[in-house]
C-alpha cells in the first residue's frame, strides 16, 4: 500500500468540533517488497530499521495458538507487538538473520470479561487500556494500577512492567494486579505443535510470565483483579525542593497515589497529594494530562524548532527560557486535571478513578487546531526525546538525588534541557514476586530529554544527562525499567535483577528450543557490553572511553563526571585540541 494511501485513511474526520487530527499510525507499515516494524516515536525507523519477513493478525486465541504452532512446525522465530508498540528497546524486532514471524495483537481485542463475584476482568492480550478501564467502570469496578499513558495493550504493559505509583495494598505496577494467565506455548508434534496453558499465583510459571518481555510466550489473555468504583482528589502542592528526598517515604506512606515532579533547575517539587475519597464527594474532574493531549502540529513542529535553534546556538539560557515559561503554562492548566472535564479551575480535583489514572486524549486526537496528534508523532517534525527510567531501592534514591543536586548546584542551567521535558517525575512501586518486577519497595524517576534528528550530532548539555544516567545505573545500582531506556542503562542488568536466574530457567523449560529468541531482545536482556564504534555514546549505545566515541569534530570528547567522577561522558569544549 502506498504511503499516502495509508496516511490518507489515518485522517480522522471529526464534525463535532469540525477539526481534522490524526491517532499514531500503526507501527506496521508494508509496500509491496517488505514490512517494516517502528516504535510509536518511529525511531526504530529512523536509526535501525526493522524489516519483517511476515505479518500475521490474529483475532482469537484459536487463530494465535493456529499461528503459534504454524511458527513452530516450520521453525521460524516469532516476536509479538500490540497496535500501540510504545516500548523503546527493540523487544518487538524478530531475528534479522533467521525466518521469522511477527504476530500482531492488533485485531486480538475484543473480548472484556468481567466476573462480578470474583471482582475480576479477563481481556484478550490486545485489548487497550483504555477500552478495558471503561468497561470496568461502567460495571462498577475500578482497576487500581496502571501506567499514567493509556496507549498501550494489557498484553504488552504486563510485559514490560509498566506501572503507576502507589506503596499501598498490591502497589503501582500492574502485573501485580493479576491475578491469572492463557499463555500459548511451542509444544511438540504430538501436541500439534503449540499448546494453552493457564498460569495462575502460585504455579511455577506464574512469576516469569508476568514480566515476560515477550521472549517466553504468547500471552492470549490476562486476568485482573479489581475493587469496588472509587473515587480521587487530586491535589499538586508547589514546595521548594529542599527536602523531597527526605519526605518521600512519608508522602507515599500517607497518600495512596502520591508522586513527586522535580524542577531541578528551577529548584521546584510539586507533590501529588492523591487519595481515596468518598463516592457521595462532588466532582467529576478528569486528569487529561497535558503532555498527552493532542498538539497542533504547528506547536509541535515550532517547540522542536526552538529547541533545535538553541542548540545549534549553544545557548542553554534559550532551553531554561522554554522550561520556565512551560512551567507556569502547566501550573495555570493544572497539568490538565479538569474539574468538570472541561476546564481547571482550582484544587482539589475530585473524579473517578477511571478517570483520573491515565489518560491519552492525542491517541484520539480532537482540539481546536486544525491538524494535531501526539507531540511525539514522527510524521509531523514533532518532539524527539529519550526516555530514562531509573528504579531504585529508597536509600539508594536519597544517595542518587543528593549527588543530582551537587550536580545541579554548580550550574543549574544545565538541567534546563529536563525541566522543558516535566523535569523528573518520582513514583512508587512494591516489592514484586515477578522475576523480572522489582524485587523492594522501590522509587522509579523518570527524565526525558532532547534527542538530535540524527544519531551522530551531539547536544547541548549531554555531558550532565550522561553523568546523571551513570551515577544512577552504575554509582546508584538502580534497575532499568524494561520499556525505557538507552542501551548503557542495560549494563549488567543481569545481575540487579535477582530472580533473573529463575526467569531464565522458566525459559529454558517452556521454550527450549528458543522460539521466542531475538538476538535484539537478548542484547538488552545479557546487558553485554558491544563493540564500542565511532560515535557510539551520542546514542547510549555504549559509556565513551576514547575520544572517538564522542564527537571530536564537533568538539565534544571524553571526560569524566564533574560529581561522580569514575563517569564517563561526553563534553563540549570550545578551546580543546587533543
Ligand atoms: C507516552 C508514554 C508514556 C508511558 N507512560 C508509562 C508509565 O506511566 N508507566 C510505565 O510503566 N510505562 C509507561 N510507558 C511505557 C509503556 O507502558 C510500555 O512501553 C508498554 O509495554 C507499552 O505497551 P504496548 O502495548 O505498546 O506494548 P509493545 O510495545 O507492543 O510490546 C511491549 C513488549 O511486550 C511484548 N508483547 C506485547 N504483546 C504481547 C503478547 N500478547 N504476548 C507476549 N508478549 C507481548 C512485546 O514483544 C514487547 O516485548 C509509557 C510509554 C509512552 C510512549
Ligand atoms: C518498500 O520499502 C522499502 C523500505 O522503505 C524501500 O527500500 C523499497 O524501495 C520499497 N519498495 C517499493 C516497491 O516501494
Ligand atoms: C523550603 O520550604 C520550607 C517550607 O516548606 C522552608 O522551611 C524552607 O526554608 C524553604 N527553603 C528554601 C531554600 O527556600
């Protein structure tokens, strides 16, 4: 199909406000010689692509187990992706050098059970987010995790980890909410190739498949647990940030869905005071966060424009100017929370909880502009950023944030380039008996910042984002999450991880004959070391140890950390001949 055939139908025609918008495309795109596989930010297009050899759609679990032992009697290597494929490593890319079949669960979506008495919901694994919250709701139940977006499939987020915030009762990440699995497993001939399995807690299989990566099975359905519909009061209070690292174990003691927004470079922490309320509490707010709604294309394009000037300018007074007007722009719109889904107009705001833990409103894409969708969107020359997610044990988190602000005390300029990216936000998970789930209570801070058009330019101020990546994976120890992240992070993730040994033995014994392998979703999982190329620490695809692996010609070399010395990043410097 031609490109502008499919761009063509993507537009979606809304005559209520009259305005036209476009959702993600589908990260599977195919001409007539070959399918290529993208991530929602078309980055794996971009810098490495992913050509796949064959496509199926299953729409039930007959036809995905159909699928499966097809895959399996003819040997070929298979790799699922959801309609969304909003993961950054490249978990989802089969094998370049092997047959290989890639199983979408994009049409695998349409069955929601719901289970009054036992208070639980059964979904197909392609089944949105979104989608399976509203049914919940309107069957009078809430589903308490969940990751703040809510483009993503049950499938894929179970896989990956994916998570809210909250140290109370089953805690902020999902998998931690289900309660029960159908996985499709490679059997043997006499079984007809693949097989059904139910895993529940309890069984053996049950603490690898949660957090699978895709790299064990097919996940047909997902089971979750729920409770009775509840209501939220959401309130954000602007505090210096003085002390968030001593206050945070109160705060996500004292309020359920608590977290934390740092500034850095603007000294700022804003709590998410976040809790229960009573169902007779007035308020049907919503939380439509602002960097999910849907952007003009024009906004975005511009943004990125600015953001590109001043970095071919050096100047980093242009980014904290961005970032401080940013600020003040999200604090007037408190961030999108809505207190009659329409407009702020002050604190607290009180809605559903269906309606106040994620939110993605640019999936739908409906405003006043004329073409707007997801600011990320690649088609439009919109924001391209990288994602760190960093999880750590809370002592760790307090050691981390005390060397950050060393860090940002000697030129708090410097963390501009964040805070134009809603700075660091700091959430809670529980200890989880999933393998790969973190294995504490732990304190996960998020940062996204600039990344240039092309993987060999470098930017302004990388040296201090390099240095606060390595104190928190390498100083800090902290853990990846698995769907964020630069490869660097992935260093040595075999050994934070300490039921990775027990992962990879439910591994060997469901999949021996590595079905499921990629050597792309291994390089993450091994956490190895690669040959270090030209270049290669632009991108996080390695720590720089020589000059070459920065950018001499443009004047940035390898240096050490400016706090955490034993760092390696790579700095701008304007007089340096070397
Ligand atoms: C804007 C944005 C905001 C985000 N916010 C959060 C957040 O608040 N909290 C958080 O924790 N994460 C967050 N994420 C990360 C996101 O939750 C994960 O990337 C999630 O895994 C994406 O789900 P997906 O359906 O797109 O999965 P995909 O990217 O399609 O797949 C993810 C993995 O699951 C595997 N998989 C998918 N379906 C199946 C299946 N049926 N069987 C077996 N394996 C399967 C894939 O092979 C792959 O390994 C965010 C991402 C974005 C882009
Ligand atoms: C199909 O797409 C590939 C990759 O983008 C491209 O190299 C090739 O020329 C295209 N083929 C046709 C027939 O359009
Ligand atoms: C930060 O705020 C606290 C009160 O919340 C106050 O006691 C403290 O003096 C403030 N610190 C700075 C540096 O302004």
């Amino acid at each position: 199909m031609a490109t502008t055939t499919i761009t063509i139908t993507l537009f979606l025609f809304c005559f209520i406000t009259t305005t036209m918008s476009f959702p993600p495309s589908p990260p599977i795109q195919c001409n007539t010689t070959i399918c290529l596989l993208s991530n929602a930010y078309g980055i794996f297009n971009t810098r490495n692509p992913c050509p796949v050899p064959s496509v199926l759609y299953p729409t039930s679990e007959q036809d995905l187990l159909a699928a499966i032992a097809m895959a399996t009697k003819s040997n070929l290597k298979i790799k699922l992706v959801s309609s969304f494929s909003h993961t950054i490593p490249k978990f989802s890319c089969p094998n370049p050098t092997s047959n290989a079949l890639l199983i979408s669960t994009s049409k695998y979506n349409t069955n929601i059970e719901i289970n009054p008495s036992q208070r639980t919901v059964t979904a197909d694994a392609g089944v949105g987010l979104r989608a399976l919250i509203d049914r919940v709701e309107a069957a009078g139940m809430s589903l308490v995790a969940a990751p703040y977006w809510e483009g993503v499939s049950i499938g894929g987020l179970v896989s990956t980890g994916s998570h809210g915030s909250s140290w109370w009762g089953n805690g902020g990440a999902v998998h931690d909410h289900v309660v029960g699995m159908r996985l499709v497993v490679p059997a043997g001939r006499s079984e007809g190739y693949a097989k059904v399995v139910t895993v529940v807690a309890g069984d053996p299989l049950f603490d690898a498949a949660r957090v699978s990566l895709g790299i064990i099975a097919a996940i047909s359905k997902v089971t979750l647990s729920l409770e009775p519909r509840f209501k939220r009061s959401i309130t954000f209070s602007f505090q210096n940030d003085s002390s968030f690292e001593d206050d945070f174990m109160d705060l996500a003691k004292k309020h359920e869905f608590a977290d934390i927004s740092w500034f850095p470079s603007q000294k700022k922490a804003i709590y998410r005071i976040d809790d229960r309320v009573p169902m007779s509490t007035p308020g049907e707010g919503v939380n439509d966060f602002i960097g999910f709604q849907s952007t003009a294309t024009l906004t975005s394009t511009a943004v990125r424009a600015s953001e590109k000037a001043a970095e071919k300018a050096k100047s980093i007074k242009g980014k904290c100017t961005l970032a401080s007007m940013e600020l003040s722009a999200k604090k007037f719109v408190g961030f999108g929370l809505k207190n009659n889904k329409i407009i702020f107009t002050g604190y607290p705001v009180v809605g559903y909880q269906g309606k106040m833990q994620t939110s993605g409103s640019c999936l739908y894409s409906s405003s006043l502009d004329l073409l707007s969708s997801c600011a990320w969107d690649p088609r439009i020359k919109g924001l391209i950023f990288y994602e760190t997610t960093a999880i750590f044990s809370p002592q760790k988190f307090k050691d981390f944030i005390r060397d950050v602000k060393k860090l940002r005390d000697l030129n708090p300029d410097n963390f501009c380039g964040i805070d134009n990216y809603n700075g660091m936000l700091i959430r809670f998970v529980k200890r989880s008996t999933a393998y790969l789930g973190q294995p504490e209570d732990s304190v996960v801070v998020d940062f996204n910042y600039f990344r240039a058009d092309d993987a060999m330019t470098p930017r302004l101020s990388e040296d201090v984002w390099e240095e606060v990546e390595q104190m928190a994976f390498f100083k800090h120890g902290a853990r990846p999450h698995w769907a964020k992240n630069r490869k660097v992070a992935f260093l040595g993730v075999q050994e934070k991880y300490p039921y990775m040994s027990l992962f990879i033995a439910a591994r060997k014994k469901i999949d021996p004959l590595g079905v499921f392998y990629s050597s792309w979703s291994e390089e993450i999982l091994l956490g190895h070391v690669t040959d270090k190329d030209d270049g290669c620490a632009l991108e996080g695809q390695c720590v720089c140890s020589e000059d070459r692996h920065c950018s001499p010609s443009n004047g940035y070399f390898c240096k050490p950390g400016l706090v955490y010395q034993e760092a390696r990043v790579c700095r701008y410097s304007s007089t340096a001949i070397e």
